[in-house]
C-alpha cells in the first residue's frame, strides 16, 4: 500500500499526536516517523515524568508545536510559577483544570504569557479543561461555568470533547477548542467515554485533534496517520 506524504499544512496543524509513552526515546522515534502528518506534539504527565522538560525543546527541534498537556490544578501563585516555567521552554499549549477557578487560571495565563516572552519565544495559548473526555456523569451546567471561566481568565482555549465543541463556540467563539478522545470508526474506546471521529470533530468546529494509541499502538503508525489525515482532506 502507497502511504501518502503530501499532507496540506492546514490539515497537519489540526492533528495532536498523543506521545504517551515513558521513554524519550520511543517518544521521539514515534514523533521522526509521524511528522508529516502532525503537526502538535502532545506530551502528558507520563512522558514529562520520565523524559522531563528536555522533551518539550527536542519536540520543538523537530518542527513542532508542544501541547504542555499537564493539567496544572494547584493554588494560583504556584501555577503561576509552574506555568512561566512551561512557557520559557517554548511549548506552545499548556492546560489548566478550570475547576481551580478563575484567579488559578488566571494566574496560570499570566505566567506561561510571561515565561514565552522573557525567553523571547512565539506567544502560546492557555488552555482551559473544561470536562474530562472519560468523564460521563458531568451536569450540563458544568460545562457552562467552566468556559466562562476560561473567557474570564483569559485563556486562549479550552480542552472539550467532540460533543461539547458546538456549545464551546457558541459560549467562546474564538476560542481555540483542543479535543482529545478521537477515534476512527471501529476503533477500540478504551477508558474515554466521550469520543468522536476526527471527520465528525471537524465537522462540528473543532480546531485541534488528539489522536494518541489509534495511530501509537496501530500496527503501522506511518499508514494509520495517513489515513486519518486523508480523511480530513476535502
């Protein structure tokens, strides 16, 4: 099977591949082999744990833009600090729990901000989880507030699921929507509870798909990529 390279800048700019894995070396194999058709690189509390801040700086050496996917949740002046150190390491996204409130995401906002600029890096966007993606009990109020206090915060985004994007917009429509649990059709779900296909999360205005163990675990990485990213090419 011919495996198609040529994939346009905007479509490889919407797709976030998943790299969680405990080894930097894996990690980055995965992320040489999926560059054409990723455009995000997302690094989580396993690979951070075992590769360290180092990660984000190789990531970005090789052409990415690094989702800081850390979820800070902590009183305001020590997310703050956390967050101006993710920012000085250039990673491009970095996400926050909305649940910590407005003066934490705040806090948090100001300081990535401010990390970026002292070391003289492209301005990032502060994101805002609203709802896990395996999290079915939510109320639908939640996710209300919860994007209100993006706005109020000033984040530049929020991380939602497929079903919630419409609602993100209309609430937030220049937020930037990072949307995790996608999955082609007939893939397994694993532990998400709220998922959607990545035609389906374009369709409905989703403007960064993570796609993480459909491509990282697929017996050919390189073709399950393509594939995905073929789908998304009008």
């Amino acid at each position: 099977m011919t495996i198609a390279t040529e994939v346009p800048a905007d479509v490889r700019a919407k797709l976030a591949v998943a790299l969680d894995v405990d080894d930097s070396v894996v990690a980055l194999r995965l992320a040489k082999e999926l560059r054409p058709w990723f455009g995000v690189a997302k690094v989580g509390l396993e690979l951070y744990s075992a590769a360290g801040p180092d990660i984000i700086g190789a990531l970005s050496d090789l052409g990415y833009d690094v989702f800081a996917d850390l979820k800070f949740h902590d009183i305001p002046t020590t997310v703050g600090r956390a967050a101006r150190v993710i920012g000085s390491l250039g990673a491009r996204y970095l996400n926050l729990h909305a649940q910590g409130g407005v003066p934490m995401l705040q806090a948090g906002v100001e300081g990535f901000l401010g990390g970026a600029e002292e070391a003289g890096v492209a301005v990032p966007i502060a994101l805002a989880v609203t709802i896990l993606t395996s999290d079915a009990e939510a109320p639908p109020e939640v996710l209300a507030s919860r994007v209100q206090a993006a706005l109020d915060a000033g984040c530049g985004g929020v991380v939602c699921a497929v079903t919630d994007v419409g609602s993100v917009k209309r609430q937030g429509p220049d937020l930037v929507t990072v949307v995790p649990g996608i999955r082609p059709a007939g893939s397994p779900t694993h532990d998400q509870a709220r998922l959607g296909t990545p035609v389906d999360a374009i369709a409905v205005g989703a403007d960064i798909l993570v796609i993480g163990r459909a491509v990282t675990q697929a017996d050919d990485p390189a073709a399950a990529a393509a594939a995905i990213a073929a789908s998304l090419v009008a």
